[in-house]
C-alpha cells in the first residue's frame, strides 16, 4: 500500500484487491492533479475505483 494512503488502511481493507487497486491509482492522481487532501482523494478513489469494477464485471 502506498505509505501517503496508510493512515487509511481500514478503509481499503474490505475492498476487493482489484478495487483497493484501481482506488490507490485513482487516489494518487487525485491527489496529484487536483491537490485533493489523501482522505477525500482516497473515499472519492473508492467509489470511482467500485463503479469502474461493477462495469467491468458486469
């Protein structure tokens, strides 16, 4: 897990590790290109991260 995101570990925990994933990859760039602040990075990561896995999956 990427140390900017630990102190949100319980967070990811309960996600499926595609989803945890996609999120931390989505949370970077969030926090990279937007200046997001890593807690609404990472719960905003978590639902793009959950919708792109559901279309996906199907």
């Amino acid at each position: 897990m990427d140390w900017m995101f630990e102190d949100f570990k319980t967070d990811l925990d309960g996600l499926n590790p595609k989803v945890r994933e996609k999120a931390l990859e989505i949370a970077k760039e969030l926090v990279k290109k937007k200046d997001l602040p890593a807690k609404d990075a990472l719960q905003e990561a978590i639902t793009r991260a959950e919708e792109w896995f559901y279309d996906i999956e199907g």
